[in-house]
C-alpha cells in the first residue's frame, strides 16, 4: 500500500476524531452524544495506517501503545453510546493496564530512551494514552494531552519525511485547542 494512501487514510481520519471532539464540546444533549460517537469510531479507523506507517518506521513505542489504547477507544465509545457508569468495568481495567504496560515495556524495550526519535514517540504514547483515556472518562484534561500527541506526533512525522502527517497534525492542533478552550468556557460559566 502507497506510504501517501497510508497517509491520507490516517491523516484524515484522525483530524475527523479532533473536529468531532469539536463539534461535541459546542453541543449538548442527543447531538453531543452522536459528535463524541463519530469521535471515538473515526479514530479507530485511523489506527490501522497509524499502525503501518509507524511499523515500518521502526516506531516501536508508538506501535505499542496505538495498540494499548486501543481499550480506552472503546470505553470512550461504550460511554458515548450507554452514558457514563455503563462502561464495563474490566474494560476499563484493561484500558489502565494497557497503558502502563505500554509505556513501561516500550522504555524497557530500548533500554530507555536514547535518540530524538524515541523522545518524540514518548511525547506521541503520553499524549495518545492519557489522552484518550481522560477523554473516554469526560475529562476535559485529556485535550491537553491530545495537544502533546499532536505536536510530538507532528515532528516526527515531518522527521520521517511523512508531509502530509505533519500538516495535518498542525491542523489537528486547531480543533485540540477549540475543544478544550470551549469545554473550559462552558464550565466556567
């Protein structure tokens, strides 16, 4: 498969998980509830090419963890879809787990962390997995850690030579900081 269809696959998808979440946080009610579940199902499409590129890029941290999160995704959509409390709680459990042993056996792996790279991919597997995690939970804290996986995402991309995946994280970083600034608005009020 073509590295670019690989990109626009990923890339486009993954800036639709970011524009839902903006879409939600200006909602409420049914319509909220439908914007979070595009969400949480956009970004599971964009993990199968998120998974290639970085595969064949050697990107192991990010590799694991975009399987580790993978839970959370589903707890975020289990709470879109049920509400809050519905969630099965050994899902979430998985989901905790998950993201501990990823980042843990990700540094173990490469026997700690040695090149820009590998510092990049631990900016991309905090923000990826706290993020999302918080975010299933409904913590508008997680769009800050989504804000780390964009840009750590995005220097690396561009480190790569992965353009397309650059541009469209700096576009993604729109939407990150949208959502949140309206979340915090909302709640202050």
């Amino acid at each position: 498969m073509s590295h670019l269809i690989l990109q626009i696959w990923g890339g486009l998808f993954s800036l639709l998980n970011k524009v839902c979440f903006s879409r939600a946080e200006r909602n409420e009610g049914e319509l909220k509830r439908k914007w979070r579940i595009s969400a949480w199902v956009s970004l599971l499409v964009s993990h199968p090419s998120w998974i290639i590129i970085n595969f064949l890029e050697r990107n192991w941290i990010v590799v694991a963890v975009i399987f580790g999160v993978i839970p959370s995704v589903i707890v975020g959509l289990i709470i879109s879809v049920r509400g809050r409390g519905h969630e099965p709680k050994w899902l979430d459990y998985i989901a905790r787990i998950a993201a501990v042993f990823g980042i843990a056996y990700s540094i173990y792996d490469f026997g700690g962390i040695t090149t820009i790279n590998q510092m990049l991919e631990l900016g991309v597997a905090v923000g990826l997995l706290a993020g999302t995690y918080l975010l299933a939970k409904q913590l508008a804290i997680g769009y800050l850690f989504f804000a780390l996986l964009n840009i750590s995402s995005m220097a690396l991309m561009g480190i790569q030579g992965y353009y397309w995946l650059m541009f469209q994280q700096f576009i993604s970083l729109y939407f990150v900081a949208d959502a949140y600034f309206v979340y915090r608005r909302r709640t202050t009020r």
